[in-house]
C-alpha cells in the first residue's frame, strides 16, 4: 500500500533532550512538508523540502532541524532550542517539487509530549 | 501572506440534512488552489475536494461540493445528506502556485446528531 507513515505515535521528551520524528512516503513523491498543530489552530508549516539534499524553512523553523538524504524520508529534529515542543506534528508530501496544483498528503501524525 | 478564516469554531448538523462550513480567503494573487481537508478524531488529515481558481465550476466530491466565489474570496463546502462519519474538524487551506505555501485556517468542528 502506498503512504505515508510516520513513527512513533506518540513520543516523549525530557527537558534539554533532542528528539527526532521519523515520516517515511513510497508514493515517489518529490516534496516533503513538516506542520505542526497547536489546539485550537490551523497547520503551521516547519520545514519543507522539494528535492533530495535540498530544504527551506517554514514560519516557525526556529527550534527544529531536518535532513533530506532520499526522497523517501524527512525526519525532523525538535531541539533543546525548541521552548514549547509540546504539539501534533504532522508530515506531508506531494507529487512534484515544484509549485503549482499539487495536493498535499498527510501522514497519520506523531503526538509530542514534554516530561 | 495570504490569510485563510474559518468564521465558525464549531457547527452541527442533524443526520441526513446539509450543512454548508465558510471560508474566506485573502490574496493578491489571481490564480491559487483552495482545499478542504478533514481531521476526524484519529487526527489524519484527509483531503476532501479542490478547486482551482482558474475554474468557474464548483468542484463536487459525491456528497461535497463547494460555493467558491473568486470575487468575494469564498470558498465554502457543503455537506449533502451528512451522515455520522463527517463529524470531524474541517479546514479550509490555500495554496499559491508560485511557491510550496499552503496556508491553513484554524478549522470548525462539525458534529453530527443521530
């Protein structure tokens, strides 16, 4: 079946401990996306990428990391930087990198908590 | 930036009746897509429908349509015959086509009622 999966589904952090949230997609799709989602409020945008080796930073980047090394996987890296991580992170992707009608996919998402 | 409103936090609706959700939008840009997602309580978000702005026609999915106004900036989706299923949070999103931008409004929560 082809999806987007992303691990773990819940995942827990202690204060000054980095953390990283997995999101894997064999549909091919060249664009990546990373969204985190507060209660009460839309999807803000994190990271994004269009290629391999290639990524840009979102409104709220400050805090997270990411890695693009195969089309396949994105992971992103919340910090010790990162002062609220405490949220619904939600991963997505799309046909092509480049800009135009592509729908955005998501994946099942991973619940953040701060110990 | 483009903004997207989301004017009702939450909505109901009876089994089996319609309910129309809003969305109004904010752009300079003359062509852009406009999406409805929905969230049910397992959290994954599920493309509804799509509109180009290019496109006079309202876009319909089965049960969903949509009333896009490009001159007003509106784009709402309505729900036929809503069935227990729909109940879930709806957001309305706009993306440019000049870059990987979507913007998200900050969703109504539909309840159903049997």
């Amino acid at each position: 079946d082809g999806g987007i999966t992303q691990s773990p589904k819940y995942l827990f952090r202690k204060e000054g401990q980095n953390v990283t949230l997995s999101c894997e997609q064999n549909l091919n799709h060249d664009a990546m996306y990373w969204y985190r989602q507060d209660p009460g409020q839309g999807l803000r945008l994190i990271y994004y990428s269009q290629i391999v080796n290639d990524f840009q930073k979102g409104d709220i980047a400050e805090g997270y990391s990411v890695s693009r090394e195969k089309k396949e996987s994105f992971p992103l890296t919340v910090t010790s930087a990162q002062k609220n991580p405490t949220a619904f992170y939600l991963c997505a992707s799309s046909p092509e990198g480049l800009a135009g009608e592509e729908t955005q996919y998501f994946g099942p998402g991973t619940r953040l908590l701060v110990l | 930036a483009q903004t997207v409103t989301q004017s009702q936090p939450e909505m109901s609706v009876q089994e089996a009746e319609t309910v129309t959700l809003s969305c109004t939008y904010d752009t300079s840009e003359s062509d852009y897509y406009l999406f409805w997602y929905k969230q049910p309580p397992s959290r994954q978000m599920i493309l509804v429908i799509r509109q180009e702005a290019y496109k006079q026609q309202n876009a319909t999915e089965n049960r969903f349509s949509v009333n896009f106004q490009k001159a007003a900036k509106s784009f709402s989706l309505k729900i036929s015959d809503s069935q227990l299923g729909d109940a879930a949070m709806y957001f309305c999103a706009y993306r440019s086509p000049y870059n990987n931008d979507m913007r998200f409004g900050a969703g109504t929560r539909l309840t159903v009622k049997p």
